[in-house]
C-alpha cells in the first residue's frame, strides 16, 4: 500500500485508539502515545508493526494515541487510517491482507 | 441444509454499534442470547468503512463465549451491503440480519451473496443463518411468503420505528399501532416455522414500560425482543422463565411420553390427565428457557 | 528482608524508619504499647483570648519552626481549602523541611507540589494521595519518604507518639471563641470530625480554623476547647458542593449491577447474614447498589442490620431511617443526607481511634461480620493494592481498607475484571497495601473467587449455587487471554515511600517510576 495521502481513523474514546498515517519520503516512523504504555506499549507496537507489513507499507508516519485499545482494535484502527491513506476502493482482502 | 443454530434460544438479542471498541469487547458478560453487531443506522455515513475492520477483527479474535453473533448489514439499497455480507462471513458471524426487508427476493438476493462468500472464504454451506428485519407496512404484509424465502431464514423482526413512520403513526409506548403487526407476524412466523422478535424499545427512563411491553409479547407468542441496553437483559429474562409449576408439568411430558414410545405404547398420561403428541414440543421449549434461565437442574 | 506477604524491603529502610517488615496480621496483638501524651501550654488566665486575626498570627504563637510537623484532616475531601491556606502562610514564612501528616490528600493539594519541588514540606505522611502530589512523590521530587497509612495507623502512629504532631489545623464548619468545634451548623457542613480528634488529644498545638464564629458554647462540641488553642476565623473552609455532594444517583451501569448482585448474593448466603449482623461497603455505585440489592433481602427476610458503619452515604442512613438497622456508627460523611442523617438518635459520632486503632482495648472494625471494599488491583495471593497504579504512580488511598479487611469475618472486594486495558486481577499486585490474609471474597463482572484459606465460605456459595465461582487463577487467566500478559513496570532503584501496615511494620515500598 502506498500512503499518498493523509488519513485519520479511530477515536479517542475509551478502549478505542486513534491512528493517523501521513505520507513520508523514506522509512517507517511509528509514533506511539498510550495510557498504559508501561505495560503494553511494546505489544501494541508490535501489532501495528506486524499490521503495517501486512499491508505492505513501507513508507510513511504512523501515529497512535492509544486509551486501552485491545489488539484487534489496533489492527482494524491501523488498517483503516491505511487503506483511506491509500485511496483503497473496491474488494477487501479478509483473511489475507486484512487478518 | 440443517444448521442446529436455527431453533436457539434467542429472548434477548443487543444491538452493539460495531464502531465503538467499548461496546464490543465484552458484552457477554451481560449474558444476551444474541449480540446484533450493526454496520447500518448506528454507523455514520463516513464510517463504514472502520466499521468493517472493528467487525472483522472482532469476530475472529474476542471469544463472545456462545453468544450468538448477528450481523446487521446496510440496506439493498445501498452500494455497501455486499461488502458487508463478505467481511461479516469473512470474520464468522453465525448469521447476518436484514434490514428493511420488502420480499421473499430480498432474502433470497442476500441468501446467494452469503453462499457465494462461504464458497470464497471456505466456510461450510449453510453456516450463515439469516433473520429478516420487516420496517414498512409491505414487509409485514409480506411476512408469510418472507418467512417461507429461505432454509437458512430463523426469524422475522419487527422494527418499530421505520414501520411506524411507514404507518403515519407515532409510538405511543402503549404498543396500540403495532398491535396489527405483531399479530400478524407471530401468526406467519408459527405457519413458517420460524421465529418471531419484537421491536426494541428505546426509553430507558422508562423501565416499568419497558416491562409491561416485555409481558405483553412474551403472552403474544414471541420468542424475544431486540433490545437496545444491556439493562434491559434482565428484565426479558426473568419474564420468559417458566413458573415453577409449568416446569414440573413440561418435565413429567417428556418423561411420561418418551418413556411410553420406547414402550410402543400411545397413550400418555399426566397426573392422571390424558394429554397428547402435541405437548411433547411445547414442553421441550419449556425446559430449554428453564435451563437457559437457571431454574431448571434436572436431567433432560 | 522478605514480609510476610513475600514483599522485600531493603535492609536501609529498615534502618532509616527504625521498623520491622510486616509479619502477619496479629503480630502485635496483646504486646504491651505505651501511649504518648503532648507537651501543652495551659490557659488558666481567664482574660485570654483564643482568637488570633491570621493562620499567621497562629501559626507565630505556636513557635512554627523548620522541620516541624503540621497536620490536616481530610473531612472537606476535595474541597478542601484548609491545607492549602496554611501551607501558603508556612511558605511565605519560609520555613523549610516541614512534615506534613494528613489523614489524606488529593487532588484538591496540588498547589502543595512547588512546595515539594523547593524543599518547604519534605516529608509526608498521610492515608495517600492523588494527583499532582502522587505524581511529584512518584518522580522523586519529594526529599524524604512518603509514608501510606490506614486510618486505624495513622491514630496508632499518632497516639504511640511515633508520629509526633507540633502543630494540629482543625477545619471545623463552626466553632465557638473558646474552641469548641462542631462537624455542622456551619457554611459548609462535614458532619462529623472523626479523624481530627486524635490531633486534638495528641498534638503540641491546635488550631481550629473556622468560617461560621458561633456563640459560646458551640455544644454539645466535637472536639473539645479543652484541646484547642487558637480560633482563626477565615472567610472560607472548604467549597460545600465538595464535600458533601448530593446523594450520588443509582448507577444505571448494568456492569456495576451485576457485581453489585453478584456481592449481595454472597452476603445473603454466608453464615453471617442473620438478625443483628454488622456492616460496612463503600461509596461506588456497585457498593451502593449492593446496599439497595441488600435492603430487599432484609425485608423479604425480616432481617436487621445491628450496626453499619464507616464513612456514610445516603443508602447505608436509609437502612437506619426506614428501621433496618439498629445504629450507624459515623466517622465520615459522603453526602448531605448522611449529614442530614446525624439527627437520629441513632447515629453516632465515633473517632476514627474507636473505628481502626490495631494498638487501642479493641476498635469497632474487630466486631465487623462483613465489609464490601473496591480495589485498583488483587493478585492471585488476594493482596490488594489501593494505592499505587498499575502504571506505577502513587493515585490512591489506603483510607479504611486494610483496618476493615483485617476486622470483618467476611472481606469482599468488589473490582471490574479490566480496567480498560489493564487487568486488575494479576499475578502479583505492583504494590501490596493490603495482605492477601485479610481478602476472603473477591467479586468481579467474570466471577466470584473466595479465598481458599476460606472453605467455610466457599463451602456456603457452592451450597447456595447464587453465584459464578471461579479460583483466583482463572480469573487472572481470564483477564489475561483478553488484554494480554501486561509487562512489568520498570522503576528506579530508589524508594520514595513505604506502604506501613495497621501496625505500624511495613508492607511494601514504592520506588521511583521511570521516565520513558
């Protein structure tokens, strides 16, 4: 996937997390800010990095607030604020890319 | 096609806005019969799309512990219905609610798209079950043929507020304007086979309404309501557990009559009654609600 | 050294405190303890008026110093104006190394934390705290220790002369020339003055400081003039809609609903619950519906309660209004019908000594059949910790909960399973504030665990079949297949404060959180 744009998805309700993904020249920058980073912050690091490969993207600025999301909140939050970064129209890949 | 999820327990069936985290992760602590995880009104127009990843990662990852999971889809007649039947089956929904549903062809345009999306994501045919919403005055007319459309249809649903705009009525909280409809469609749904769900009541100020309406379907034949709080779980349940002496009668049915078919014998009795074939699966349905509700410890 | 409850607590804390680890619940129980009686100054010339016109005026009479000790009780909750109006007056002084021991504070402190920063208060002592006081202790910024105790320990630290208080500041809601002080009558009314009292009986010097100046004598008086020696009249206290709100509404969540079903069942079906049983629970909306839940019961069963105690609230007084409990015993007030509630002859006033003291001819916890607790975190070892956050930083309070846990027959501890994301059943809580020996039941959304040392009452709820029974490991395996193992919070080598048990041994320490 490639960011070509700005995109935002998630909120900053409790057990939810808002992900912003903005277009960047080289590399991958994740950016993570979290109530309970002390003791998750490097799960939910790793499922954004794991969720970001999967979707193949290499450039780009990934920002997350975290309030408490669950893992499979992070993953559907990232790939949001991805495939509207990305202009995805069309079929979704469940069970391939998204999974 | 015979799918033993159609006949469940379903007195309580929550609508959770597929949207919010909070909602979703846990519900069945309040231990619904059925959770509706809905793509359609509760979404907003902008948020479809992060609706469907909630609901896709959702059904795969969070263990909803036997809770039934229904998919409420967007509407036919929109661009974003497909979509949602395929990420819904993608995920493992157990079935997928229709809204706004006119005919049997509805059910039926559905009906391919889910088997189509259990042939493409490898889930056996006939997994999916579906249940009809009927919102407009067609619909319920329309409810006898919608209930026959399909094998994989369990129910019919009336959804008070499209259908009282439809009617040019305002819901008075008496239930006088849906009176006709609810008759009419409990009486389809029996004729079918099938099950029938009350409309959700919306005023939780009002929970001394919300029962009378609750005691008044229960005695109208339906097999639950779709409810809108988990506050309102209680309530339904505790109005559809058998009285005590209706469980002791439903257990001494089955007893006295599987005991006298194993021995060839037709005749059955109870407390010296003569009672016939026909209570044998009014009483089973009786024991299932008492087990379901707690009060019943036996051994059937 | 490793405690009792299998915490280490280094060799130098030891050594600076001059105390011994915790060893158990009754370690100290019929060990000879001697008293402690203040230095006071009499007034037997009766010319003398106790009214000085400034906290200032007072606080020169009572020969303030550096490294003195002041103390403050937590009646006016957060709306509290009193500590932060002295604390401005010392600093302005600029007196340094001042001990402040409270019987809490919170949020309503804040203005305390540049005092920390600049050295003016360098060690406190208090029930806990919240905010920015917790952060600033929890950052090292405070010099010395912190010191965390119970309300019961914070009168056997007072009283065993451990704690030594120089000068006592009274909020009192009226007060009379001579110093006598009353929790009512007042502008803003807390009720009661429970945990000042050992202040009064105890303290070098006093100063009551008032809004509403009464006609002598302020009777029948609360805190005696006897024990007081100046009057300040100020234009404010506190900010009433603080301290005693309206009766907090029904909760209408269906979470809190269910635990608080889940905790009367357990009640209801434990040997206790009987005509004449005693009982104390909390001021969240499970505990308040749990009451409610209770209440029914009673009346369905023509059950009474013969005594309730602890801070009140408005459904714990109905119980004694509608003639369902024989007698409330009253060291703090949350809401205005609990004030209100004072006017039955059958509600009483009691000191927080008579309530928790471990070290007093026994106190009114020991004769407690149940109590209904909450808790941020239990372990699978039923320790609770009420005081530090899962993330590490100090934001919360010990109040009554290790002096009622220790008391009752039957201890209950109602938490939700997660937090958001953070489990509050784990396999070792950050802090230990509570012993695990003094848990016996734990209610959660998921289940009911009971304490295995508990057969008796586990025996009862399976008999009773009224609730999910789950062992403690399930629930924390539970917890931890939903959010995930959480890992463990990183901290400095260095100790800010101690976590003392009721009798004055230590707990725990807290160490400084680490920057990230």
């Amino acid at each position: 996937m490639e960011i070509k744009k700005t995109a935002v998805a998630g909120t900053l309700e409790s057990s939810d997390c808002m992900v912003t993904v903005e277009p960047a020249d080289k590399g991958l920058q994740l950016e993570l800010e979290s109530a309970v980073i002390r003791q998750y912050g490097r799960q939910i690091r790793k499922v954004a990095l794991e969720t970001l490969k999967r979707l193949g993207v290499r450039k780009g600025r990934v920002s997350i607030v975290d309030k408490g999301a669950l893992d499979c909140t992070i993953k559907a939050r990232v790939e949001c604020a991805v495939m509207r970064a990305a202009e995805h129209e069309g079929r979704i890949n469940w069970g391939g890319m998204i999974r | 096609m015979n799918n033993p999820n159609k006949y469940r327990l379903r007195r309580t069936m929550m609508f959770l806005n597929c949207q919010k985290p909070s909602l979703i992760k846990d519900p069945y602590v309040y231990k619904p019969d059925s959770i509706m995880l809905d793509l359609e009104d509760a979404v907003a127009e902008r948020e479809k799309d992060a609706a469907r990843y909630s609901l896709y990662h959702a059904l795969q990852e969070i263990d909803y512990r036997g809770v039934e999971r229904v998919v409420r889809i967007n509407g036919l007649d929109t661009n974003l219905w497909r979509e949602d039947v395929r990420c819904a089956v993608a995920g493992g929904c157990d079935s997928i609610r229709i809204p706004k549903t006119e005919n049997a062809d509805d059910v039926r345009t559905v009906e391919y798209a889910i088997a189509e999306a259990e042939r493409e994501f490898s889930r056996p045919e006939g997994s999916v079950l579906i249940m009809a919403a009927l919102e407009s005055a067609r619909g319920v007319i329309n409810a006898m043929s919608i209930c026959d459309s399909s094998e994989r249809l369990f129910g019919i649903a009336l959804s008070g507020g499209d259908y009282s705009k439809d009617l040019q009525v305002s819901i008075s909280g008496t239930g006088v304007e849906f009176m006709g409809a609810r008759q009419h469609m409990v009486i389809a749904a029996r004729a079918a086979k099938v099950q029938c769900f009350d409309t959700v009541w919306t005023n939780l100020d009002d929970m001394e309404g919300f029962r009378r309406e609750v005691e008044i379907i229960h005695s109208m034949g339906f097999d639950g309501k779709s409810i809108v709080n988990p506050r309102q779980i209680p309530v339904v349940h505790e109005i559809y557990t058998p009285k005590e002496k209706d469980v002791i009668f439903a257990e001494k049915v089955i007893k006295e009559i599987d005991t006298k078919k194993a021995q060839g014998i037709g005749v059955f009795t109870v407390d010296g009654k003569m009672i016939d074939i026909a209570f044998y699966d009014g009483a089973k349905r009786t024991i299932a609600l008492a087990k379901a509700s707690g009060v019943y410890k036996g051994d059937l | 050294m490793i405690n009792a409850v299998g915490r280490e607590i280094p060799e130098e804390i030891l050594e600076i405190t001059g105390k011994e680890p915790f060893q158990g619940n009754f370690y100290r129980d019929d060990k000879p303890v001697t008293l402690h009686g203040p230095t006071i100054r009499p007034v037997m010339n009766n010319e003398k008026s106790k009214l000085v016109g400034s906290i200032r005026e007072a606080l020169e009479k009572c020969d303030a110093h550096d490294g003195m000790t002041v103390s403050f009780h937590h009646h006016f909750r957060e709306g509290d104006l009193i500590v932060n109006m002295v604390m401005k007056e010392i600093h302005e002084m600029g007196l340094k190394d001042i001990r402040i021991c409270a019987s809490s504070l919170g949020k309503a402190h804040t203005a305390l934390v540049p005092m920390i920063e600049d050295g003016t208060i360098t060690d406190i002592e208090s029930s806990g705290v919240r905010g920015g006081i917790g952060e600033a202790i929890s950052k090292g910024k405070l010099k010395g220790l912190a010191i965390m105790r119970s309300h019961g320990g914070r009168v056997r630290s007072v009283a065993t002369g451990e704690s030594h208080i120089d000068i006592a500041f009274i909020g009192a809601p009226t007060a009379d020339d001579y110093g006598n002080l009353r929790g009512i009558g007042g502008k803003a009314d807390c009720g009661v003055l429970s945990y000042a009292i050992v202040d009064g009986n105890h303290a070098d010097h006093c100063v009551a400081i008032t809004d509403c100046l009464v006609p002598y004598p302020n009777f029948p008086a609360h805190i005696s003039q006897t024990k007081v020696d100046y009057v300040c009249v100020v234009d404010e206290i506190g900010i009433p809609s603080k301290i005693a709100t309206g009766a907090a509404k029904p909760t209408t969540d269906q979470r809190k609903l269910l635990m608080a079903q889940y905790c009367t069942d357990v009640v209801v079906n434990t040997p206790w619950f009987k005509d004449g049983f005693s009982y104390q629970t909390g001021v969240g909306g499970a505990s308040i519906a749990s009451t409610q839940y209770l209440a029914e019961i009673m009346r369905e069963r023509n059950i009474h309660m013969g005594f309730g105690v602890g801070g009140l609230t408005k459904a714990m007084c109905k119980l004694l209004d509608d003639g369902m409990a024989r007698v409330m015993l009253d060291v703090q007030d949350f809401d205005l019908d609990a004030v209100r509630s004072l006017k039955n002859p059958n509600h009483h006033r009691i000191p927080a000594a008579a309530y928790a003291n471990p070290l007093n001819k026994g106190a009114v916890v020991n004769k407690l059949d149940y109590v209904v607790l909450a808790s941020l975190e239990v372990d699978v070892h039923f320790n609770c910790n009420v005081v530090v956050g899962s993330d590490g930083m100090i934001t919360g309070a010990q109040g009554g909960h290790p002096d009622t846990a220790q008391g009752a027959k039957c201890a209950i501890v109602i938490c939700p399973l997660l937090q958001g994301r953070i489990p509050a059943i784990c396999t070792d809580v950050t802090t230990v504030t509570t012993p695990g020996e003094s848990i016996d039941v734990v209610v959660t959304d998921y289940g009911v665990a009971v304490n295995p040392a508990r057969q008796d009452i586990l025996q009862a709820l399976k008999e009773a079949d009224c609730v999910p029974l789950k062992t403690i490991e399930e629930l924390r395996d539970i917890a931890y297949s939903i959010v995930g193992e959480p890992d463990k919070v990183e901290f400095e080598d260095r100790i800010v404060g101690i976590i003392e048990a009721r009798d004055g041994t230590i707990m725990d320490v807290v160490r400084q959180i680490k920057e990230i």
